[in-house]
C-alpha cells in the first residue's frame, strides 16, 4: 500500500518539487543519496536522506490550511522524536530563492556551516 501511495504522489510532483529532486540528485557526487516519497514507519516524505537523517518536505496549498498545519507539526514532532531533521519549504520558496533553500538543505546535511542572518 504505501509503494502504491508513494508512486501517486511521484506522479503527481509539483514543478518545485521536480526541480528541487534533480538539484538533491546532484549531491550524490558528495555522498549524499536521497530517496524522493520515502517510507518512514506510517509516513510518505517527499525527499529523504537516511544516512545524514533529514528530511525535506515541500509545501503546497492544502498545507497553509490550519488543519494542514496542525497535521504537519504533529507529523514533524514525531520525526523529530525519531531523529530527524525535517526541513519544510514552500512550493514558491523553493520556484524563487533556490540558492537559498539549497544552503539550508547543506547546513542540514552538515555539509556547509549554516548561515548567521543579521536581522540588523
């Protein structure tokens, strides 16, 4: 069952979500593999690196609802428990500010220091 809801949801990828899978592809020359609609005990993530413990989630409009939301942070807590990173970007963050979304991705990974943004 959950192979059959991980093809759908491959089939049914956003444009932002094809686009942020082939810029994970590339990191796999840095040794780090990414599955896309990965199993995690009852949950289907988007993207999901095992060996480094992160997982990318990508927002879409079903998620800015308050149930949505309330779903994602339940669904988010519990990864965390489990011992992951869960990392969440919109569909539109990831269409305009890809750089940025990538250095995140990498500070997650442990493959960049993160950025110290000056709010000054």
């Amino acid at each position: 069952m959950a192979n059959a809801r991980a093809r759908h949801l491959r089939k049914h990828q956003t444009v932002a979500e094809v686009r942020l899978w082939r810029e994970l592809r590339k990191l796999r020359s840095q040794g780090y593999h990414f599955r896309r609609q990965a199993p995690i005990e009852t949950y289907i993530v988007d993207f999901a690196c095992f060996s480094q413990r992160v997982v990318i989630e990508v927002d879409g409009v079903q998620h800015a609802t308050q149930k949505g939301q309330v779903a994602d942070a339940a669904r988010d807590a519990d990864l965390t428990w489990r011992g992951f990173k869960v990392l969440r970007f919109r569909n539109d963050e990831i269409r305009d500010a890809m750089e940025g979304v990538l250095l995140e991705i990498l500070a997650a990974l442990g493959a960049v220091e993160k950025p110290e943004w000056n709010d000054e």
